[in-house]
C-alpha cells in the first residue's frame, strides 16, 4: 500500500493515506473532481461520481459507452445505490509516467461523463467504499 501511496502522491502533489480498508480521497487539483482510491494486493482503483441516474434510456447510453470501453479511456461507468453514476479505473502499474497517462485518461474521461451528464462533481458526496 505504501508504494501505491507514494505514487499517487508524487502523482498529484496531494499526501494520500489509505486507511485500514486501503481506502481514501483527494479533489484533483486540475479538474476539482473527487478522487476516491480503493488499494488491495497489487492494484488501485480509482472511482468518481459522473452523474446521477435519472432514466432508464440514461442507463442504455451508459451500457453503449462502456462496449470495449470506447467512451470511457478505458474505465467503467457503472450505477452505484441505484442512481449514482461511478466511473471507475483499476491499475496495476504504480510505474512513471504509465500511472501518468492512465490518471490524465481517467480525468479527461471523467469530465467529459460528468458534461455528459450534466452532474457538478460534489466533494462531500458519500463515496463507494469497497468496489469490486
């Protein structure tokens, strides 16, 4: 968890500290998103709420989106309690400048899903804990 933590630091400038459920948070400094990194045994995931589900034909463009990951940069747009809209990436390489450009992927996808989807990133909103 320490090496995750310190790239993720050297990353964005921002000391992360996982908690004992290798969870924590930060708001991108570049993008003002909340970042939420879930670590276990040799990967990180990072997720953000996008949006909120408010239709079904919302949740078809998101299943569109997610075929072969062509809207996405490579993450997961999923629907989290029902209505909230996760975006999530899970990495395995902690190694510069590949961390680099998959961070940068993952916030340019996450701001073009969250216009999208016309949903203002909310820093105090409640954020998933364990993804699987």
């Amino acid at each position: 968890m320490i090496e995750w933590q310190e790239a993720i630091s050297q990353l964005t400038g921002i000391p992360t500290a996982f908690d004992e459920d290798g969870l924590d948070s930060i708001v991108d400094a570049t993008s003002g998103l909340q970042i939420g990194f879930h670590c276990r045994e040799g990967e990180l995931t990072l997720y953000t709420q996008v949006g909120v589900l408010h239709d079904d034909g919302r949740a078809m463009q998101l299943l569109a989106a997610n075929s072969f990951w062509s809207q996405t940069g490579g993450a997961t747009l999923s629907v989290f309690d029902e209505r909230r809209i996760v975006l999530s990436l899970r990495l395995y390489d902690k190694c510069q400048p590949a961390l680099a450009t998959h961070y940068n992927r993952f916030i340019a996808a996450a701001r073009r899903w969250q216009t999208e989807l016309d949903a203002p990133s909310d820093p105090k909103a409640h954020y998933p804990g364990a993804m699987a």
